[in-house]
C-alpha cells in the first residue's frame, strides 16, 4: 500500500472502530458461541455437555411441532407481508393524488405504527373478541357473521395479519416517498397519449418504484420470520384461565420464534433452542437468496 | 371534467373509509381509558362514554410507579440516543469518506448482520454481560447503541454519501484531519440525517420490551414496557388504566411524531430508497 | 393467591414476561437495595408471587420475623415465577429465598438452581410423617429435597343448586357417578335459538384431564420404573368419555362461548353468572364466592369415580419456596424459611389464602380454625384421607405440560384419536425424559 493509502486504512479503521468492536464481541463472538451451544445441551446455570449433531435430530426428524411451527410462520409471511405491501401501497397512491389534508390523512395512518406492541396486543385482543370486540359488532351492524378470530384455529392466523396491516404505515411512508420521486414528465407523456389511471400506474409507476416495492419485500420477509413479540402477547390472552395458551388454539398460532422462546426459557433447553436458531437463520437465507436471484422484475433508475 | 371529479370522489371516499378505519383502535383506547372495567365489558360497546372516568388516568400513575418508569425509559433512550448520533455518524464517515481497503466488504458484512435473528446471539450476549456481572444494570441496554447500530449506519452512510465528495476532498487538501472533516463538514451538512437518527433511536428505546425483559430484575429499574404489564392483576385485568397507560406511552411519541414530521418521513425515505 | 396457580396452570406458562398478562404488583420494593453486606445484620431477599390482600398478609408476616429476629433481616418483593428466576440465577444475582411452581421444582432443582434442603429439614426433625398425605413425595423426583411446600390447592367441582333445583334435579344429592354426571349436565345445559350456547352444564377442562385419567383408573408415570403410562387402556377410555362431551358442545362454539366469560376474580365469573352451572375448581374458590357472590347457593361434587370399590381422587397443585444456588447465606435463609413453614405461621398463612397447610400440625393450630370448620372441611378431609394427588414430578416438567395440554387440546377439538395421540404422547414425553436424565447425568446407578 502507498503510504496515502496506508493512511486511510489506518483512520477508516479507527473510525470505523465502535462497530468492529462490537461486531466482535455481540456478533462473531456469539455467533461462534450460539453454534456451539446448539451441539451442546445447555440450560445456562450448568456448564454445557457436548452431545454433537443430537439437537439437530431432534429437531429435523422426531420434533412433531418443527414442521408445524414452519409453516405457521411461512404462512404469516406468504399471506401477510403482500397484504401488508399492497395495503400500504394502495394508501400511499391515494395519498399521492394531490389530496387536501394530506397532512392528516399521513397522520392517521403512520400513527398506529408507532405504538408500543405490548399496547398494540392487548388492544387488538380486545378489539378481536368474538362475542365484545368492536370488529364483531362492526360485522354485526353489516349484518355478517363474524368469525371466531382469536379462538378459532382457522381464524387466528388472519387476526394476526389484520392486527399486522394496522402498522403498515412505515410502509405506507416509504412507498409515499418513492411515488414521489417518480417523474412527473412521464407521468404527462403518457396521459398525452391518452393513458388512463390504471395503464399509467401499471406501465410507469410500478416499473419506477421497483426498487422500493422491493427494499420493503424484503425488510417485511426478514421480519415475519423473526415475528414474536405480538403473537406471544395475543395469544397468551387476556383471560388464560379460560385456556388460552400461547401459539394460540390447537397450535395455530405457533409461529417458530415462539416455540424456540418456549424451549430456551421454559424448558430451559438453551442447546436445541440454538440449533432452532440456526436452522431458522438457514432457512431465512435461503429464503431471501431465492428472492433476491427472482428480482429480476426490479428496475433501478441507472438503467434508464 | 366529469371524469375527473368522479375519481377524486372515489380516491376522498376511500382516504376517509381508511382513515376511519385506523383509527378505530385509537378511538377504542382512549375511550377505554375512560371507562370503568364495567362499562368496557358492555356489548354493544359503547363508542361515547358518558360520564367520563378521568380517575383512570390518576389511578394509573399510582398503582405502578408511572413516574421511576418513565424516568428509567428515559434515561435510557437518552443515552441510547446519544450513542447512536455518535457511533453511527463516526462509523458511516468511515464507510462513506474513507477509501480504506476493506471498506466496502465490511459495508456488506454489516448489511448481512441485519438478516441475523436475534435468537441466535441473545443467550451468548446474555451469558458475557452475566459474566460482566452487569445483569440488572442499564449498561446491557445502553452499551450495545455505543458500539454501532446496522441501520443508523447504514442511514448515516446514505446521507453522507450525498453530500458532495469535492468538499471533503478540498478540505483534505487543504490539510485539515479526518476527524475535523467529520466534525466541521459532514456533521453540519447533515443535521437532518441526525435528527432521523435521534427521533428513531428514541423510539425504538422507547417502546423496547425485549431488552428491559431479560436485563432488568429489580422492579425499581423497569421500564414504561415492562411496566405497562403490571396491570394485569391476578384476577381482574384493569383495562381501564392498562389504556390510560397505553395511551400515557403513546403520547410523547405523538408529539414527537409531530413536532419532527418532517424527520420521520426524510429518515425512512433515505434509509430505504437510495443505494 | 393459588388461583394464580389456576391460572398458570392453564396457559402451561411459567411466567409471563412476555405477556405479563397476570399478575398485579404492589411493588413494595424500595429503591436499590444493597448487596453489600452488615457485619451484623444479614440482609436477605425474598421473592415471593402472590399480590393483592394475599400478597400484603404475607409480608406482614415477614415483617414479623424482621421484628424477632433483628439479626436477619429479609426484604421481600413481588415477582412474576418464570424465567425472571432462571435468568437471575444464571446472571448470578439471585434472591436468597424465592417462589417456584410445582412443576418447575424439579426441573430447575434437578439442573442445579437450587440448594438441597434434605440435612436441612432432618435437622429440623421435620419428615414424611409431619406432613399430610403425598406432600412428602410431592415435587420430588429424586431422592433431594430442592423446596419446602408452602400452601396446598387440591380442586374440586362446584356446582350451582339454584339451577339444579331449577332444571329439576335435587341440590341435595349431586352426581355421583359418570353417567349420571353427564346426565345432569346434559340438563342443564341451554342454548339460544341459533344454537349458541348459553350457559354449559358441565364440562372438564382438558389441562385437567389427567384427574379424570386417575378416576378412570389410569395414571400417568411410574415413579420407580421411571415409566410414563399415559397410553394405558384406562387413560384411552377417560379421554374418549372427555372428547365425546367436547364433541356435543362442539369446540368451536365453546371456545366462542369462553371468550364472553367474565373476568375469574370479580361478580362477573361465568359460574357466578349462570354460564356454567358446574365447574372445576380449586378450593379458594370459597373465599372468592364469599367476596364476589355471597348469595350464590353451591355445593361440592368431590369428583366421581368408576373403578369400583376406588375412591374418587383429585389434583393437588400448589407453589414451594426454595434456596436458590448463589444465596449469600444459606443458613440464615434457612432460619427464615423454617419460621415461615413453622405451623403457626404456615396455619396463618394457609387461612388467608384459603389454602390448605401442608403440615399436619397446621391444621389443628387455632389460627386455621375458622376455615377448618368452614365448607374447607370437605376438602381438609379429602387431604387426610389421601386423595389429592400431584402430577408427577419430573425434571422436564414444563415440557410434560406443554406437550400434554397440546395434544388434549387436540383430543378435545376432534383432531386426533386418544387411541393414536396419547401412545405418541407417551412415546415423545419418555424420549425426552430419558435423554434429560443421560445430560443431567442421572442413571440407573447414580440416582
């Protein structure tokens, strides 16, 4: 290296410092750590007893609840996050017509998302009630039967999601802004040529947003599999003796990052719950490379 | 023109069905913090309240400590907060101003973190604080902000990136340090990047439940989250002032939704859009 | 505060940091204390679970001990029992003396959170014989001792004689055995014009399943062989008769019907408000009823049996107070928990909670008379004669609970078969309790 460049390696490093440090000790460090632990059997006040690949055989072929779990997280993300994406992409073209009161409309809509998800939980348990929740009585005044929610085994999955599309409106901003980066001079080429609203937002919106469409795909596919928080909270309910148990009626609402939970601080197996972790950053990974290598439908403005 | 005036009856019927719609739970929040337990139980539901039960929200900042919470939540925010500007806006410089040999791939190594679950490295973190003996302190909730958070770097780098090269380049000509380039140039050109950084950082400490879960034991040093549990009492849940509290917690973030709009909106444009 | 156990007991939850959704603190904790130590004094702390009135009455009792014995001096707190304890233990920072649940006992006693009380209670000259019926054996899996017992819940089925009477059975002579139980409920259950249900005349919760298991002359574990039995033909013919009751209210109509009841501690109860005219449940129920319903007309049904010739037998549940590994002064957390269990203190406490008291010699102190002579009477005597029994200790007791609640609920809901599901149970429930004794080093020699 020149000496010019020597330098700047030598500050890029000092300034980079804060995170390399904590790479090392909160992520490598534990990364290595997690690893050994899920070949060990580990409850945390003892030292950990090597057993090998023993956790992950459990886990892959005799854990009744791992292929369960899977699919009850797959399925909040195969359902939720396009929901999520297209609500959120639908208000935010709305809100992209040169309306009044935009400022209060934004409001509205932002707002949910930034309430703490144990007061999102609670309240949406509460709103989710079959017989006293105010979703029911809206149903009700429809005149439509309304579903069991919560309590229902088919239904406790799409009450995650509506609870879900309550915070979209992160997403909702972000769409927002990228609707307005579009320029406004194809927008006018094209009504010049006589294209309606629907032809424009297919042809030209969309392709124009991609990157963004994208950038939420995959911040929404990263969080569905690491989902917790909210359903442990629901699902737990409010009256549990009256049975509710987390991962909701009949293992419904089991979701992967639920059942890991159980196993490290309930059954204090902090060994096999290591190995779920790393099966789940796996799958994840695999998940967002097949993303990724079909991500063809994305164009980025360079390319014009 | 007919047409036109039918869609925008359309597009403001819609807005108004959505907002209407989003802001239900709101409404049913604040509502319920007015209500005895009694009342919130009828069905049909009773969307106004009369009379107004104000006493939930006094009784609410009694029965859990309201006022230690809200000072434990923030101090802790603060000092995160405080952390972040710092470590990310340091960090970021490197990664956007320093052509260092190795820049770019530890730039994608620290996009690849954030796909990381966090189960994977709580235990571990947990067993080096324990080993710290710093379990039930604060320092497991603050230190880590100190040491660089992936997307307020990733956020800093993106703002820096757009302040244009030929400034720091001059100033390095003109013989001033790195670290006078950062503080004399970049971090002045880039105060509304910071003030993304400060408002989401401070959310985020603010409605933080995992962290306080696992670090914090004694009572006396729980947060607003945790605290927002204790109003499940044994027996008899006390909805009402569990929605006086919700809505106590919500509202400095409202406000401060308010007050910083405009940083919300820019900081989530730029953290999502560009790069 | 064992309803609070109820409660746990049906979520299968050990604590609810994530939810919190239960408990109410009065945090009488005050700010920091201090881990450093007086040369004279030693200080000590006591997590304990129980809020409310119950909560306060037991650290008015701890209040005494600080004011007899000026030489120890014990600070007590309120805590949620789950993993709070477990990650203070491994943070090293545990409390001195703490609260676990039953089923936790073993598996946390046997992984080494706790210290062993055995020399302890010899000392104290306290054995099997001082304590009621299965207390003794209760919570044990080996042959340690990792807690001390601190009040009993045994349950029972309560049911209301104004709606009997109403639907034209006698009040005074309840169901005695299975057919007639089913028969009575079948009579008392009503529904509305669409068929939903309104109030249901008896149905047995499936996390209490293995009581009717027992009464069907079925059991779970074998303590010696180390051997779970839960596929026996008895336990199959017990959840057949459960499921083919859930089958005739339908799951989903009574979880919908669940979902309006009331909330447990307050006149809204569902069986105080006529949605369920019998219903499963322990003890304390009494001094609830008299709180939130003092006119409600009921009566007690000590479960039924049909093994002839076998009495009916019921759940014992309850919570133990341990010494946790780290303590900074073992004996001296013993003085205090010896005092706390003493019969006078455990008679007083066991009252207010409406509990029964594990020792013998509690039952007859005079402070424990009042609720000796009240309708607690038949449960007392149900102790005495031996039919309360608790689950099966064992060092994988949360997982026993989540899995066994899993697949009952499932039995319940019609998804599976007992005749398939309880073998898998079985099968999965032994996998994992062998593999848990080969890491905990436990073998056939070394037990």
């Amino acid at each position: 290296m020149t000496r010019q460049e020597r330098l700047h390696f030598k500050n890029g490093l000092l300034f980079a410092s804060p995170w390399i440090l904590g790479f090392c000790i909160f992520t490598l460090g534990p990364i290595v750590a997690s690893f050994y632990y899920s070949l060990c059997s580990y409850n945390v006040v003892r030292e950990p007893i090597f057993i090998g690949l023993e956790n992950y055989r459990i886990l892959l072929f005799e854990d009744p609840h791992f292929l369960k779990t899977l699919y009850n997280t797959l399925y909040m993300m195969v359902f939720g996050v396009p929901l999520s994406l297209v609500l959120a992409f639908s208000l935010a073209a709305l809100l992209n017509t040169d309306v009044r009161f935009l400022s209060f409309f934004r409001t509205v809509f932002y707002l949910p998302s930034v309430v703490p998800v144990v007061a999102v939980a609670i309240l949406w348990v509460w709103i989710l009630n079959p017989e006293y929740g105010c979703i029911n009585a809206l149903l009700a005044t429809l005149g439509v039967n309304s579903p069991g929610w919560l309590t229902d085994p088919a239904w406790s999955k799409p009450a995650l999601i509506l609870t879900n599309l309550w915070g979209v409106g992160n997403i909702m901003i972000i769409f927002l802004a990228g609707l307005q980066q579009v320029p406004q001079s194809l927008h006018e080429a094209a009504l010049v040529d006589g294209a309606n609203r629907l032809q424009r937002l297919w042809n030209i919106t969309l392709p124009c947003i991609s990157p963004v469409i994208f950038f939420n795909l995959i911040m929404g596919v990263i969080a569905s599999f690491q989902y917790f928080t909210q359903v442990y909270i629901m699902t737990t309910g409010i009256s549990p003796e009256y049975g509710g148990r987390a991962g909701g009626p009949e293992g419904s609402t089991l979701v992967y990052a639920l059942y890991l939970y159980q196993h490290a601080f309930q059954h204090f197996q902090m060994g096999y719950a290591s190995a779920m972790a790393w099966i789940l950053f796996l799958i994840s990974l695999a998940v967002i490379y097949v993303i990724l290598k079909t991500s063809g439908w994305v164009h980025y403005a360079e390319e014009r | 023109m007919p047409r036109k005036s039918n869609d925008r009856t359309w597009i403001y019927a819609a807005l108004f069905a959505g907002s209407f719609l989003f802001f239900l739970p709101f409404w049913w929040m604040v509502i319920s913090s007015l209500k005895t337990n009694h009342q919130i139980f009828t069905f049909p539901p009773d969307w106004f309240p009369w009379p107004i039960r104000w006493r939930n929200y006094l009784e609410a900042l009694t029965f859990i400590p309201f006022l230690r919470y809200l000072w434990n939540t923030l101090i802790i925010s603060a000092a995160n907060t405080l952390g972040n500007v710092l470590s990310a806006s340091l960090v970021a410089y490197s990664f956007s101003r320093i052509p260092w040999r190795g820049r770019d791939a530890c730039f994608y190594l620290m996009l690849a973190t954030m796909l990381l679950p966090p189960q994977v490295t709580m235990i571990p973190v947990f067993v080096i604080f324990r080993t710290l003996r710093l379990i039930d302190t604060f320092a497991p909730l603050i230190v880590p902000s100190f040491l660089g958070t992936s997307f307020f770097i990733f956020l800093l780098r993106q703002f820096f990136r757009g302040i244009p090269e030929a400034l720091s380049e001059a100033a390095r000509i003109d013989g001033c340090s790195e670290w006078q380039i950062y503080a004399r140039i970049m971090m002045p050109l880039s105060i509304t990047g910071l003030v993304t950084v400060v408002v989401f950082s401070f959310l985020w400490s603010w409605v933080d439940y995992l962290n306080p879960l696992i670090y914090l034991q004694s009572p006396e040093k729980f947060t607003l989250s945790l605290g927002l549990q204790q109003f499940q009492s044994s027996h008899a849940l006390e909805w009402g002032m569990l929605m006086a509290a919700s809505t106590l917690m919500v509202l400095p973030v409202v406000v401060l939704f308010f007050i910083a709009q405009r940083a919300f909106i820019r900081g989530i444009i730029t953290g999502g859009l560009k790069g | 505060m064992n309803c609070l156990y109820r409660i746990f007991d049906a979520t299968g939850l050990t604590h609810h940091q994530r939810t919190g959704l239960m408990i109410f603190t009065i945090l009488l904790v005050t700010s920091g204390c201090g881990r450093q130590q007086d040369d004279s004094v030693i200080r000590l702390t006591f997590w304990h679970a129980w809020g409310g009135y119950e909560g306060k009455f037991l650290e008015e009792l701890v209040g005494e001990f600080n004011n007899t014995h000026p030489q120890i001096q014990v600070k007590p707190a309120f805590f949620i029992i789950g993993d709070k304890l477990m990650a203070a233990i491994a943070g090293g920072i545990p409390p001195d003396i703490a609260t676990v649940w039953d089923w936790m006992l073993p598996t946390m006693g046997e992984a080494g959170c706790f210290i062993p009380l055995n020399d302890y209670l010899q000392r104290a000259e306290l054995g099997p014989e001082d304590y009621l019926p299965n207390v003794w054996e209760y919570g044990m899996f080996s042959d340690k001792k990792y807690g001390v017992p601190t009040a009993l819940n045994v349950w029972m089925i309560f049911y209301n004689k104004g709606l009997f009477t109403e639907a034209g059975l006698d009040a005074e002579s309840p169901p005695g055995d299975i057919d007639s139980l089913r028969e009575c409920a079948a009579r008392l259950t009503r529904r509305d014009d669409a068929g939903k249900l309104e109030r249901i005349g008896f149905i047995p919760e499936f996390q209490y399943s293995y009581i009717w298991m027992w009464n069907f002359g079925g059991d779970l574990y074998d303590r010696h062989t180390r051997q779970f039995l839960i596929d026996s033909p008895q336990n199959v013919e017990a959840m057949n008769w459960i499921a083919s009751l859930y089958r005739e209210y339908g799951m989903d109509n009574y979880r919908r019907f669940v979902a309006t009841f009331g909330e447990y501690d307050s006149p809204n109860n569902p069986f105080y408000r006529e949605k369920l005219a019998m219903r499963e449940d322990g003890q304390w129920q009494i001094s609830f009823i008299q709180r939130n319903a003092p006119d409600l007309d009921y009566g007690l049904i000590p479960f039924v049996s049909t093994v002839p010739n076998q009495k009916s037998q019921s759940a014992m549940t309850g919570s133990f107070w341990v010494i946790p590994q780290g303590c900074r002064n073992a004996d001296a957390a013993w003085t205090f928990l010896s005092w706390l269990i003493s019969p006078a203190q455990s008679a007083r406490f066991a009252a207010t909670l409406y509990n029964v008291p594990p020792l013998r010699a509690a039952l007859n102190d005079p402070a424990y008379a009042d609720v000796y002579h009240s309708r607690m009477r038949i449960f007392i005597d149900f102790f005495l004669e031996g039919r309360a029994r608790p689950l099966p200790a064992l060092p994988i007791g949360q997982f026993f609970y989540n899995e066994f609640n899993n697949i009952m609920e499932n039995i319940c809901s019609g998804a599976v078969e007992p005749e398939k599901a309880l073998p898998v149970l079985n099968h999965r429930l032994q996998g994992e309790l062998d593999r848990s004794l080969r890491h905990l080093g436990i073998t056939e020699e070394n037990s």
